[in-house]
C-alpha cells in the first residue's frame, strides 16, 4: 500500500500495491481537507423504553494536525487489514466499509493495545481517527452506525503500555545478539538486525529494494547490486581487510515515518555493516519466496498472498525472539551479565541501542564530558542524522536529546559485563 500527496485536491491519498487509488478512502481524506471537520457519533437519552438507541453525528471542526493524525491513523488501519485478510477469506479492502463491529474493535483491544502494546495517547488517536471514518460512511449512507471503543480491561492494559516507557531503553550489543540467534529465520534476524545495527524503524524495512533505482536523476544501489559486489570480492580472493565493510544504502523517506507520527520523512543514508548485508544475502539466497515484488523482506512462504512484508513485522519478529529469550532468562540459561529482557521491550528499542552506541562513540572521538554536551554538538547532530531525525539548522532536537539519558545505562551495562569476566 502507497500514499501520496495529490496536487490537484491538496491532501495524502492512499493506493493499493497495483497503484490504484482507494475511492472511499480517498473521498474521506479529500473531505477532511476540504472542510477542515468529521462527525462526531452521539447517542440519544430517551425515557422512552425501547430497545434501539437514538443517535445522531454532529459537525466538529478538526486542526491541521488533528486531519493530519486522522490520515495516518487511516492508513494504519488499512495496512491492519491487507495483513489480516491473509489469514482469513471474510474480509477484504472492498469491503472493508461493511466490516462488523467485532473486527474493529478487535483492532482496537486485541491488535494495537494486546499485541502491540499502544499506549493511551495512541489509542485514543486510533479510536477517534477510526470512528471519524466510519462516521463519515455513514454520514454518507455508505454503511451503517458503528460503536467503537476501548473495553473496560484492555483500559488498564493500555495505561500499563504507557508505563513500559519507564523500562531501560538500551540492549547491549551481547543481548540483541542474543535475540538475533533466537530468529525463527532469516527474514526475522535481518529484520532484527536492521534496527539493532543499521537503527531502522520497524516499517523502514519495507524500504529495502533489490533492484537499482532512481530518485529524482540520481540513481542509488539496490541489495543486488551489493550482493553481486560481495560476489566479486570473493572471486577476486580479496584479503578480509580489503573487502567492503560497509555498504551505503539511500533509504527514501517515503518509508519512514514523518513529523508528529505521519508517513513521508526524511530520506537518509544508511549504512550497513558486512556482516549483516551477508545476512541479508544468504536471506535472499535460501529463504526469499520466489516473487516479482522488488522489496527484499516478503511475507512467509505459507502466506495466502506474498507481498513485502508490512511496517508491523518488526514488531511481530521482536516480540517472537523477546518471549524466547526471556523464557531461558527465567529458565537460568543465559549469563548473568545480561541485563534482563522484560515484556515492555519493543523492536524501537533497538534502534535506540543502535543510536545510544553511536552517540557514546562519537562523544569518546571528540574526548568531550557528558555532563557538557549541547545539542549543537556533533555527537547529537551525527545521531540525529544517522536516524532520520530533523535538524532544521536548530541542532538536534529533542527525540535525539533522549540518547545521552540511555549512555548510563549502556555503562552500567558494561561495567557489569567486566564483573561477571573477572569473577
């Protein structure tokens, strides 16, 4: 599924993976834009006793961010569906407008709060974005009246999400290569490593491509042509020294996240180290469903459909190695200089390993003191640029800011490390 800013109408629109434009969608979002309001659902008190509740959807006036927050919340949910219909033949993006109650709500508890641990905030801008929609289509007489809401016991759990914030948000390089030897294949172990060694987003890595490509005039290397370069080299009977240790990838922003949580961000450099891009190959080599999609990572060979895989298979293949690696770490079977993996851990955590090892790098090259770093200094600017953070001329802004909080924890980590080798 792709999006794209339309000239004509002035807003986000939403295509399948053929390039056609999804019509009810599309008039939903054009809407939004053109009168700047959605509908509001409100049930009618009456003292009469029947069995059906009065309703009626009210006009309210939306912000700029709050469309904006409307359309990614949209697009999430569709990309929910094409992942869901795989394992299901009742429902589909035609008629996704008709989909029951029990679905969308499932969406809500089961999927973004039980599965991927959304906090409240999160909720509540999925719930008011999906109910927006399903407003709109009844408004239009295109489905009937939905309720949609958070069920009293997913409340706690969602509010339990919130506090998974407090966990220490660093994995040392021994335990993320600890979930990578707990992949149940190669597609999850690269997917892993892309954020623990590249700092990748979990959607980010839908943005792997094999085949060259071109932006604009420029045209940039896609995996084959890496792969093929890895094949030169060993041919050529090349010293380990002089072969490529680091392979320059431009990931474009169109599969990033952008600004306040919408899609479109910053394209960026990434730089992928050898041993991982070998990963990345074998994948291709032995695992890779045979396929005319151009994206490297795709769904499982037993999938209905195989497509690229989708921005939430980050989080699904951290969560499979995360519950293998805590069940030995119950179990006693890892060693005790491994800081513990809990439950509130999710893929972004690697991605801020990734960063937090980068800006302690860098901040021993300069030989500068913690306590004195500025956001204007480079340890922060190179971060913010390695992870597709916007600068604007401002420095670095306050999301990389986060990092130097993570360098105790990447210390303390280590210093426990030595311990344990001493004793």
């Amino acid at each position: 599924m792709y999006h794209f800013r339309s000239e004509k109408y002035k807003t986000m629109m939403i295509c399948d993976f053929d390039g056609i434009p999804l019509v009810l969608p599309n008039l939903y979002l054009y809407s939004l834009k053109k009168n700047k309001s959605a509908y509001k659902l409100a049930w009618i008190d009456s003292s009469e006793k029947r069995r059906i509740k009065g309703a009626e959807l009210n006009k309210v006036m939306l912000s700029d961010s709050k469309i904006e927050d409307c359309f990614y919340e949209l697009r999430k949910f569709l990309l929910w569906i094409k992942t869901y219909l795989e394992k299901t033949h009742s429902i589909s993006l035609e008629n996704h407008h008709n989909l029951p109650e029990e679905i969308l709500n499932y969406y809500i508890n089961d999927f973004l709060i039980g599965e991927r641990n959304s906090s409240e905030k999160m909720v509540e801008k999925a719930v008011n974005g999906l109910r927006y929609y399903y407003n709109y289509l009844a408004f239009v007489g295109l489905t009937n009246l939905k309720e949609i809401n958070v069920k009293s016991d997913y409340k706690a759990l969602a509010r339990d999400n919130t506090k998974r914030r407090n966990v220490v948000q660093y994995l040392s390089p021994r335990m993320r290569a600890e979930l990578y030897a707990n992949a149940n294949n190669l597609r999850t172990e690269c997917t892993l490593r892309a954020g623990g060694e590249c700092g990748l987003r979990t959607m980010e890595n839908m943005g792997f491509l094999l085949s060259d490509f071109k932006v604009g005039n420029t045209t940039y290397s896609g995996m084959k042509s890496f792969f093929d370069l890895i094949d030169t080299e060993e041919r050529l009977n090349l010293r380990e020294k002089e072969k490529t240790q680091k392979f320059d990838y431009w990931l474009q922003g169109k599969y990033s996240k952008g600004r306040r949580g919408g899609i479109g961000g910053k394209s960026r450099w990434i730089y992928i180290p050898r041993d991982v891009m070998l990963r990345f190959k074998l994948y291709n080599e032995i695992e890779r469903p045979e396929s005319l999609e151009d994206s490297l990572f795709l769904t499982d060979p037993q999938s209905r459909v195989i497509h690229g895989i989708q921005e939430y298979q980050g989080t699904r293949d951290f969560k499979a190695a995360r519950n293998l690696v805590i069940e030995k770490q119950q179990l006693g079977l890892l060693p005790d200089y491994l800081h513990l993996l809990e439950e509130k851990h999710t893929y972004h955590i690697l991605r801020h390993s990734f960063g937090t090892d980068k800006f302690h790098d860098a901040v021993d090259e300069d030989g500068l003191d913690l306590e004195n770093i500025t956001h204007m200094c480079r340890p922060y600017l190179l971060v913010a640029e390695l992870l597709g953070h916007e600068t604007e001329g401002l420095g670095a802004p306050t999301t990389t800011r986060k990092y130097i909080r993570s360098v105790k924890s990447k210390l303390d980590q280590e210093q426990s490390y030595l311990r344990c080798s001493n004793d």
